[in-house]
C-alpha cells in the first residue's frame, strides 16, 4: 500500500509498506489533481475537500 510520506508544492512523496486487511477496508485514499479532471474522478466515487495554492484540488475517497 503507498502511504504519503512528504506532501510538496508539485504533489507528494510516498512509500509502499505492507499493512493488514483490515486497513485497508477503513483507510482513506488521497489524489491531487488539476481541475479540469475533478468531473471524471468524482464520477468514480473522488470527493473534492480544498484547493492547493498552485491550483490543483485535493480529493479523497
């Protein structure tokens, strides 16, 4: 499973670890992405929660 490690200005930084199943049915997924894609992600379930300061929108799932 990759889990953020350092979030920066472009994106973020992450490492893959191995967790327990259970996690995974309760964990939170994080995408950062331009707005001009937020339509076709929260077509599969993406949710919107804040803007970034260089113009791209954060969205969980």
């Amino acid at each position: 499973m990759p889990v953020v490690s350092k979030i920066t200005l472009s994106g973020f930084d992450y490492t893959e670890i191995e967790v327990d199943k259970a996690i995974l049915a309760n964990g939170i997924s994080f995408t950062i992405a331009f707005s001009r894609e937020v339509k076709d992600l929260s077509k599969n379930g993406w949710t919107e929660v804040g803007k970034l300061s260089n113009g791209k929108i954060l969205l969980v799932k």
